[in-house]
C-alpha cells in the first residue's frame, strides 16, 4: 500500500460502532470507503447524525470511548494511521493531517496566547527556531485574514471573537505544514465576508502547496464554491459519490436531489414554499434494513424496503446507492 | 386626517446604545429606525457587531436605548410601566437561534406552550389544555410530544415547540433571532414553510421582525429588508429590489460574498479583504470607507444620512455615492 499512485488518503469499509438505546454496539459509520488525492478538495456533505463527524475522527484516530473503530482501513501517505506508534500518530497529527474541528472555544488552550500555540506548533512540526517561528506564525494569522496579526499573537482566546478563534484555529491546523486538511464545518462561526476570505485562502493553498482537504460540512453553498468532489452521506454510508459539478447538475440519489431542492432559491417560482424532507435521520440502531432513506424518499417502492442498495457508477466519475439508477437505467440521469 | 397611510405597527426611531465592555466602549447602535407594517415581515441583516440582535433586544425591552424611541401600534412601548408592560406583552411573541437553551428543560412540551396562556390569563384552566392541544398540532407535532420533554425531541421539533409559544398569545409581532441558523438545511425548510404558513393563517396576523445572516433565507421569507452595518442601518428596500440592484456598497459586498448555488466560473473575485472595524473604534465619517472601492474623501468626514431616493419605490441608502447612478 505504497508507491507514487497510490491516494494520499484512502479509506476503505469504515465501521464506527457506537453504544445503541440498550447498551449494545450499533453501528453509525458503516462500511465507509473514499480516497483523497493530493491537492483534491473533497466535501462531505450530510444532515446532522449521518456520521461525517466520526468518519473525519477516525482518519487520525481520535474517535473518543465509547466509540470505536469495528472494522476498516485509513491508509495516509501509504501507511496504516491506526498502526502506527503512537508517537507517529502524535506527529501524524497536525503534522501530516491537519485539522480543525468545531466548537473553536474548546480546542484551544484557554490560558495561552495565539502566538504561543502557534510557535510550539512551528517548532515542533516544523523544527524552526523560536524566533523564525514567530516571524512565520504572524505569517500565517495574516494569511487567514485576521486582522492585526501582530496584536493578535499576544491575545488570549478569551480575547478574541468566535470568527476570530475559527480562523487562529485554522492557522494552527495549517501552519504544522499538512498534506491533508481535515476541517470540520470550518466556516459555520464566519460571517459570509470572512467565509469567503477563507475559502479562497483554501483555493490558493491547494494551488500552492497540492494541500488536499476533507471538506466536512452541510452548507451546500461552501460546497459549491470550493469542492472538487462530493460525498453524500446518509445515515452512516456514502450514498452518492461525484465530481461537484456533476452533483450539483444531475444529482443521483433521491437525497442528494432532497438536500439541494430544500435551499431557498430552489423552489419553484411562485410556490411560495420550499422543498422540505419530511422527517429525520434515523438514530443508529433504529435504521431500517432496506435502504435507510426508504421512509423519507418519495420514489420509494416495493424493493427499497426490502434490501439495501450498493454503490455503483453511473457514468461522468459518478457513483450512487440506489435501486432505482438500475431499475431504470439511466432514467434518472438528466 | 383620515386620508395618509395607516400608521406602522411598529416605529423604531433614532435608537442609541451602548454597552461597557472590557475591551472598551462598544456602540452597538448608532441611531437605528425602521417601520413595520402590520401582517409585514421587515428582515435585519448584518454581520457580527452590526447591531441586529440589539436592535431585536430593545424592541423586546430586553434591554433600555440610551436614546431614541420605539412605538408599537401607536403607544410608546418604553415608556410603558412594568405593570402595562407585562399585560401588553402577550402582542409580542420572540423566538430565539438555539431552541435547545431556549426552552425551561423541566417542563413538558404542553407545559411550555401552556406558559404564555396562564401568564396573560387567557381561556379557563380547562379551555387551555385544549388550546395548547390546537397550537402544538398547528406547528405540525404529533399530540404525543405533549407529555414529552424537550430533550427528548430533535433540533427541529424544539423550534418548532418555540414557535408555538411564541404564538400562543395571538401576537401582533413576532422578533425571529436567527429561527433557522442552528438547523440542518431540510429541517431548515420546514420551519421556514411552517413560519410563512402561519403568518397568513394565524387569526393575529403578526408581523415578522426576523433577524437572520443568511441572505438566501432572508430572501425568500422577507418583504422588505433592512442591511446593518456597525450600528447603523446602511440600506433598507424591498427585498426583491434589494437583491436584484443594490445601491450601498456594503450591501453588494454582502451579495458578492454569499457562496453560488453550483459550481462553476466566478465573474469576480469572491472575497475582499478586510473585517468588519471594531464596534468599540468604528471610522470616522461612514462606517464602511475603510472597506469601501467607492470611498471619496468626504466618505471619511461625514456620516451619510439613509435618505429615501426618489422613485425608488421605498428604498433608502445611507451613502455619498451609491451605486448604479441616476
């Protein structure tokens, strides 16, 4: 699992187990596969409780007791990440994959400054000098546009807005030099300018330096500005997989097709009403044995209830886990 | 006397606030007014430090103007004494961002709902039970939900239980603080569909004052919108005009930055840089010259007055030189 054409991330048959209602382990990320290639931006996209969180976790080993990794595969830069000593999976982490996640409040050390994290990051991954370091962390607070980055190094989180801490927290995820960024709703705290600044600074790192990020977020507009390829999850499985292009012209899935009529502006004109999916998320371990999405889809019959569809192509880099794309091959494809 | 237009629902006129912070002094609002027609949804935008959460809060008299005055059906609702206060509050319902810390998680769904009703004293004991049962079918929850508590129901069945309080009372005006921005994008659409349905169906009518962030919401729910910018209110218009031709270069900015609907080519850049300047030290002059392309010399000494332009078909601008000439 080495070599120069291999992925820079693969993952092959996740499955995330966590505690069910009455103890017992069920199943929320369940049997998950995709690869990431250098200078690739995929997005991940789901309602909440689909499992893009845990997926995201588990490519660096840290999905937290009681839950747990079952069964499956993470392969970065060729190597095992769930086999690795755990001092290489310390270094793997914000070194090889960087990541942001959310609740920027929590991931950072309340009683250190910005330019103290920073700095120890720069040292450590990069092996820079102290004072080099600080020349390159004020480097980084201006490359994500917060303002005043000399002031900035010697704020406390406390200090800072939570815009402000979403974006440190980026610096700090990129600064240790990633080949991968994983980031976990990075702009949901930003305002609309601010996220803007921000994806284009992602653009421009993966021009720059082949960065590849793991978009996870359910704003299917940051998906459309910024990602190269989508992955759709539903109820703990990839159930469509395409080029975003592609996805946002001819969705497969009845759920991809779902998620992009509810956004205003897709309504019919004159409707007066929005596309809306009735229902939720099935919870893990309440999830039907068919297809999971069988109780809200409207195109459901006989056939999605009773088994549960595979991903397959479909054509234009595309791949969807549905009976209808072979009950009627082709028909759903515009 | 008898001709004219019927006076607003709601007039908001010159408010002034400003809080003690430890950074400093943060002025929030730098003399804010709107109107709000009865029936009417007026939506105000902006980004973080521009002042629509305060100005939502002073409408609420969650909190007391430094100046600056607020008439609600005539009456000027902070001169109000706590007593009249509380007997005429049942006209203005409120639903917040997050139902999850909104709602007492003591309480039973029924309980919740029934709150408002005991409150203001509205129906006898018995005659509520069976208005609670009405309100909660009326926001789409299944009658179980009553005994339930809100823990036990998902993000967007808790919003929904929000809404029906805040409708129990048969309010007037409803303040909707960012209703939708915690919700995933399918539950989203329907409180969105729910919020417009029961302002045409309610036997009150209210009005919306809905403060929001996201553009394509604000959109699609708002008749008229209202674009802040640090503490004051830098373009008001209907909303389809708003959109389709801004005339204040902040309000084109705010459109610019909003990501597409699909992927492709961009004609212009997405972001400028820049954050918005601090609430505690906003510029001189007006408050987006610093951000402004368009920004001449006098935009740094003087603040534009939001004047209606002519023929604008209820749209004012606070700029010296607004976009799209004429």
């Amino acid at each position: 699992m080495s070599g120069d054409d291999a992925p820079l991330l693969s993952v092959r048959a996740l499955t995330i187990a966590v505690p069910g209602p009455s103890g017992e382990e069920v199943a929320a990320v369940d049997g998950v596969s995709f690869d990431v290639e250098s200078g690739e931006i995929v997005a991940l996209v789901g309602e909440s409780g689909c499992g893009k969180t845990l997926t995201s976790l588990a490519l660096v080993d840290l999905v937290p007791p009681p839950v747990r990794v079952v069964s499956g595969d993470v392969f970065f830069a060729g190597r095992d990440v769930r086999m690795l000593p755990p001092r290489e999976k310390e270094r793997l982490r914000g070194g090889g994959i960087g990541l942001v996640f959310q609740e920027p409040a929590a991931a950072l050390d309340p009683v250190r400054t910005i330019g103290w994290e920073l700095t120890t990051v720069l040292e450590r991954h990069r092996g820079m000098s102290r004072k080099a370091a600080r020349i390159e962390a004020q480097r980084w607070l201006h490359r994500v546009a917060l303002p005043d980055p000399e002031r900035q190094m010697h704020a406390f989180p406390y200090q800072l807005s939570g815009g402000m801490r979403q974006r440190a927290l980026l610096a700090l995820a990129l600064a240790g030099g990633p080949r991968l960024l994983v980031a976990d709703e990075p702009t949901a705290a930003l305002d609309v300018t601010v996220q803007a600044q921000v994806i284009e600074l992602l653009l421009a790192l993966r021009q720059e330096l082949s960065l590849a990020v793991l978009l996870v977020t359910h704003d299917l507009g940051v998906v459309a500005e910024a990602a190269d390829r989508v992955l759709v999850m539903y109820a703990g499985e990839i159930v469509e997989s395409a080029p975003a292009r592609e996805l946002f012209a001819h969705p497969r899935h009845p759920y991809t097709r779902a998620l992009l009529a509810a956004r205003p502006g897709s309504e019919a004109p004159d409707s007066g009403r929005l596309a809306a999916l009735r229902g939720a998320v099935p919870e893990p371990g309440r999830r039907p044995s068919g297809c999971a999405f069988e109780p809200r889809c409207d195109e459901a019959f006989g056939r999605c209830a009773a088994a549960r569809p595979s991903l397959v192509p479909t054509g234009a880099g595309a791949e969807a886990a549905c009976f209808l794309l072979d009950a009627k091959p082709g028909a759903r494809v515009l | 006397m008898s001709a004219g237009p019927p006076a607003p629902l709601l007039s908001v006129n010159d408010l002034h606030k400003t809080f003690a912070t430890g950074a400093g002094r943060v002025k929030a609002l730098r003399g804010v007014a709107f109107d709000l027609a009865a029936g009417e949804t007026l939506a105000l935008v902006g980004e973080s430090g521009s002042g629509k959460t305060t100005a939502a809060r002073l409408v609420l008299r969650l909190t007391a103007p430094d100046r600056g005055s607020v008439l609600f059906d005539g009456i000027d609702w902070l001169a109000l004494s706590a007593r009249e206060l509380n007997r005429r509050r049942r006209e203005v319902g409120v639903v917040f961002q997050d139902p999850a810390t909104s709602l007492d998680p003591r309480l039973t769904i029924a309980e919740i709902v029934a709150e408002p009703l005991a409150i203001h004293g509205i129906g006898a004991r018995s005659e509520r039970r069976f208005l609670v049962a009405e309100l909660v079918a009326s926001v789409g929850l299944p009658t179980s939900a009553m005994a339930r508590l809100p823990r036990s129901l998902s993000g967007g069945q808790r919003q929904r239980v929000a809404i029906a309080r805040a409708l129990a009372t048969g309010p007037r005006l409803v303040v909707l603080d960012e209703p939708v921005s915690a919700l995933d994008v399918s539950i989203r659409s329907q409180i969105l569909n729910l919020l417009k349905s029961l302002q045409r169906g309610a036997p009150s009518r209210p009005a919306y004052l809905f403060i929001g962030h996201d553009l394509s919401v604000v959109r699609w729910i708002a008749d008229r919108t209202a674009v802040m910018y640090l503490g004051r209110i830098v373009e008001e218009a209907p909303t389809a005009a708003l959109f389709a031709s801004p005339r204040h270069p902040y309000t084109a900015l705010l459109l610019a930055s909003r990501p597409r609907e699909a992927p492709g080519p961009r004609s212009a850049p997405l972001a400028v840089p820049g954050d918005p300047p601090s609430p505690v030290a906003p510029p001189s002059g007006c408050p987006f010259h610093p951000r402004c392309a368009s920004a001449q010399p006098v935009c740094a000494q003087e603040v534009p007055a939001l004047v209606a332009g002519p023929a604008e078909g209820g749209r004012s601008v606070a700029c010296h030189a607004p976009l799209g000439g004429g």
